[in-house]
C-alpha cells in the first residue's frame, strides 16, 4: 500500500503493508469481535450499495413496463425495507469502525505510555519532551482518525468501485467499459486540485501552528509580560497571527467549496454520456430501460466513493506517518540492559547494607569522548561522602550511571558486593533514594507526592516524615493537612518547602542508600541548615551520597571526593582538605568564598 501513502512525503522506516500488519496484527487481533463484526457490517452494507439499481432495473422492466401494479408496490416495499436495512446496517458499521480504531488507539497509547517510562535517560537527551507528548497526543489521534474515518473506508470503497465496474460492464460492456474513462478523468481533475490547495493548506497549518506557540509562549511569560506592561504590543502581535490564520482559512475554503460541485459536473456528464449511448441501444432492443436506469444509478455510486479516496488522501498519508513514528518508539529498547542472576537467587531488601564499590568505570555521553575512565570509588555501608568538583567534572554524570539512568560502557558497579546489572530495576529504586536540584512535584496533593516515594505508607509514616523534615507544623496548619493540592509543580510552595517535601519523598521509603544532587543549591540557609539536620538525625546510619556546590553543607559528611575531569585528584575530611593550602579542594573553598564576599 505504498501507493497510497506517498512515499515522497514522508521517511518512513517499513513498508506501509508491513505498517499496517503490525499495526492490526498486534492491536486489531486484540479485538476480535469488533473486527469481525465491523467485517459482516461491511459485506452487508457493500451488498445493499450494489442491489439498489438492480431493484431501480427489476422495478421499470418487470412491473412498469408490464403495467404490474402489484408488483411494482411489492418491489417498493422491498426497496423500503432496504433503505431501512441498509440505514442500520451502515450505523453498525461506522460504529464498529469507530469502535475499532478507538480500541486500537487506547491500546497504543498505553503502550506508548509504558514505553516511556521503560526507556532510559539517554532518549530522552535526544527526543524533546514536546515531540513525546505530541506522539501520545496528536499522532494517535491521527492514527485514530485514520482507520476510523480513511483507511477502513478507503479499502471499503476500493472494493465497492471494483464491484460496480463489474456490474456496470455485465449490464453493457461497452458502456461500462467507456465509463472506465471517468476514473481516471476523476482523479486528475482533483490532483489537479490538490495540487493548488496543497501550499494553501500549508499556508493554514503554518498560521494555525504560529497562533498556539505564541499563545503558549504568552501564557507561560504572563508574569514577564504584566511586568513590562507588554499587554497592549502582545495582543497586536497575536492579532497580525490571528489575521493570517484567518486569511489562509479563507483561501482554503475557496477551494475545498469548488470540490463536490466538481464532482456533481463529472456525475452530471457521466449520465449524458449514459443517455447518448443506452438510450439508442434501449431504442433498439438492445438495452432495456431498466438496465439504463440502473447503469445511471450505478454511475452515481461510483464516484463518489472515488471522489473520497482523493480528498482522504492527506488525512491517510498524516495517520501513516503518525504510525510510523509511534512504532518506531514503541519498538525503541533501552539502553540500560539488566542481566540475569545465574543462580537465580533472589535478593532480600533487609539483607541490603549499602557498600557501594565501583571498579574501572568507563563511561562517554558521546562516542570517542569520555566522561569516565578507569574510575574506581568505594563507600563503605553507612558512611556518608560528598563528591564535589569544578562544573562538568562528572558529578552529577556519576549519580546518573548509579541510578541506572545511563548504561556504562565497561566496568562495574557493586553493593554488598552484587552486580546492580543483575538487580531487576524496580528492586533497585527500592534500595535507593534520590532528591535532585530540580525539586519536581506533581500537581497533586501533598499525600500524593508522598506515595510516590512509597506507595503503603500510612498516613502516621507521612505525617513522621513531615516531622523529620520540618513540615510537619507547616502541613497541618492547612485547611486540608496532607490533602491539600499543591499545584502544577507545586506552585503553592515555597522554593524550600518543595525542596524539603522532595527531601521527605525520599525519606518515607527508607532507602538503604540516598543520593541528593545539589539538593541545597537552591534553597535558603534555613532550609538548607534543616536538610543537614534531617541528614543527621534520620540517615546517620544509611549510605548518603551528596553532590554539592556549597562547600559549607559538606561539613556532615564522613569523607569528601574531589573529582576533575572525571578522576578523583583528592578525598579527605573537610578538616583535612580545607587546610591543604593548595589543595583543589582548598581553591574551590576560597574560590565561592570570594564569589560571597567579594
């Protein structure tokens, strides 16, 4: 079916039958019985479009003709009964047509959405966030729309046009065979068309899509906008876009208005090119009344299912290429592979102490450019480091491979001595904790974002961590405690208590090793002074890996690694480095003291 989708409008991966095999083959098998019966409904209206102009030729040529009154009121009443049938039968299979491309989208876009979060980080360093969403978003609407209004029906009226040919040409084979002529004539009047509105149609999808960036844009700077006062100079902005939208749709709507009169002009002539061939024949005796009537009528049904092919030609190619982006994603593997525990044996959560050892890491973002290599680091059960450096020394690159964001290229990483290659990924984010910079929250309510960390958790095991945390007074002076909406990101709090709910998001799983990535960088010293406090008190006894810019919060921590260019140069206690006059550690100490108090 390369034909139909156009190949030269779009970069596909697999052929459009092999598309469209995957496609009803993983997802339309699902749904056995909507699919055959959207199958019966098909065969049934396809044989209620092809027995109305035989009714039309037995009505003049049997009962009209023959003056049989009688008859003519029983073929009537046939001809109602299956105007009634067809009606019904044609509901029920634009029903289940729907119903199908329905239950094929809802079940993409689950798998769509699973893959997501199946996928490692690195994807997502190369596909923006926009472009995701508008996969689980407008591309399955596209694919929705296409088996249920274009793909189906198109293969539908393929085979209707082939049957009415047949029967046009079993009527009278040099009439149908002439008519043969208006298909292609059809088809290149609206190429003809096409051809002229495609830059048009462009032209609106280029305005329409201006309009909602600047929307979007204006929306999430309203605050910089009310600011400058910009509200006057914006809104002549988005009215000049609004204008050329307006503009483009109009010349659009010219032209679409031009297309079923076409097709009334081609049917028009169709019938008079009828007339001026059967009506001689019918003269003659060659050609009854009623086969003329019905090939008349026969001619009114065929190109109109042409004429729809043609003009669902861009809404077919759109849901191809709709499809094969999403198969390519659905079909992406993660780069973070797990392996397999020979013995089998299964490791038990309270067995867990946390020595974490690393051994020849090697590691690279980009081919043939290193992050790490040959890097060895060990922390022992319970001790608490800090890995501190220059920007782009690889700190926060660290924390990415032990949280198994990223695949390293060789080497190995331990705790208590087990592969982490060898413990199933869920296990994983069981036995580690993590708060980063970025302080995301869900717009949910407070118990919500909680449950992220831990999904039994009482509502006593909250309201302790809340405690531990600092946020216990804070959450219960609200109206609705921890069942208040915090907003998109938790927009209703401040800077640091979002960060100190992160903080107690990953205290409530008791994990066996947290790892904050500058989680102190943004927050006041207050906020900052009740982390350390919280870190003290609550994780003494648990593996803490910190990853700080502020030097001043390393203080907690038993042993601090300085890392430059993604080797250890030095490791020590704060006393011990910082009195290293010139040391690395030292310099990056005076350098933020200078940059503070300058």
């Amino acid at each position: 079916m390369a034909w139909i989708a156009g190949r030269g409008d779009r970069t596909a991966s697999l052929s459009d039958l092999r598309l469209l095999t995957w496609l009803f083959g993983q997802y339309g098998i699902k749904r056995r019985k909507a699919f055959l019966l959207l199958t019966i409904f098909s065969f049934g209206s396809f044989a209620t479009e092809l027995i109305f102009p035989m009714l039309i030729k037995i009505a003049i040529d049997d009962y009209i003709l023959t003056k049989d009154v009688n008859g003519l009121y029983f073929i009537l009443l046939l001809y109602v009964i299956f105007i009634i049938a067809a009606m019904l039968i044609m509901a029920l299979r634009q029903y289940y047509n729907r119903m199908l491309a329905g239950y094929i989208a809802y079940d993409v876009r689950e798998d769509l959405f699973r893959k997501f979060h199946e996928l490692s980080m690195d994807f997502y360093d190369k596909h923006a966030s926009g472009k995701l969403v508008s996969r689980s978003t407008s591309d399955i609407e596209n694919l929705s729309n296409m088996l249920g209004q274009t793909l189906i029906e198109s293969v539908f009226n393929i085979f209707l046009i082939i049957s009415i040919y047949a029967v046009l040409l079993q009527l009278n084979f040099l009439i149908g065979l002439s008519l043969l002529v208006l298909a292609p004539l059809t088809l290149l009047i609206l190429f003809i068309f096409r051809k002229i509105a495609r830059p048009i149609y462009e032209q609106t999808r280029k305005t329409i899509a201006a309009v909602f960036a600047n929307t979007q844009e204006n929306l999430e700077g309203l605050k910089v906008t009310k600011s400058f006062a910009r509200e006057d100079l914006n809104y002549q902005e988005f009215k000049q876009l609004n204008q050329e939208n307006y503009l483009a749709n109009r010349k659009a709507i010219l032209y679409s208005s031009f297309i079923f009169p076409s097709f009334d002009l081609l049917t028009g002539l169709g019938i008079v090119f009828i007339l001026l061939m059967g009506a001689p024949a019918a003269l003659a005796g060659v050609f009854t009344l009623g086969e003329l009537a019905a090939s008349i009528a026969y001619l009114q049904r065929l190109l109109r299912p042409i004429l729809f092919i043609v003009v669902q030609y861009n809404d077919l190619q759109s849901g191809l290429a709709a499809t094969v982006r999403i198969h390519e994603i659905i079909h992406e593997q993660p780069s973070v592979q797990q392996e397999i525990l020979e013995d089998g044996t299964m490791i038990d959560l309270n067995d867990i102490k946390g020595e974490i050892n690393i051994r020849n890491l090697s590691f690279e973002y980009m081919e043939g450019v290193p992050v790490y290599e040959n890097f060895s680091l060990n922390i022992p059960a319970g001790q608490s480091i800090a890995v501190v450096g220059h920007t782009g020394a690889g700190k926060s690159t660290l924390v990415n491979i032990l949280l198994r964001f990223y695949e390293y290229k060789r080497g190995q990483i331990t705790i208590d001595g087990t592969d982490i290659r060898k413990i199933p990924l869920n296990l994983w984010y069981q036995i580690v904790g993590y708060v980063d910079q970025n302080n995301f929250l869900f717009s949910r309510s407070i118990k919500d974002n909680l449950l992220y960390g831990n999904p039994d958790a009482s509502d006593d095991d909250i309201m302790r961590v809340l405690e531990q945390v600092g946020l216990y007074k804070y959450v219960i002076s609200l109206p609705e405690g921890i069942d208040t909406i915090i907003g998109e990101r938790g927009a209703t709090l401040s800077e640091g208590q979002r960060q100190l709910l992160c903080l107690a998001r990953a205290l409530i799983k008791d994990p066996k090793v947290l790892i904050l990535d500058e989680a102190t960088s943004s927050v006041d010293s207050y906020t900052e002074f009740l982390i350390q406090k919280t870190l003290e008190t609550k994780f003494k006894s648990k593996t803490l890996i910190i990853i700080a810019h502020r030097l001043s919060t390393l203080k907690i921590v038993d042993r601090i690694v300085v890392i430059e260019k993604g080797k250890i140069v030095e490791e020590g206690t704060f006393k011990d480095l910082v009195q290293k006059e010139d040391g690395y550690f030292t310099r990056l100490y005076k350098q933020q003291v200078m940059a503070a108090f300058p």
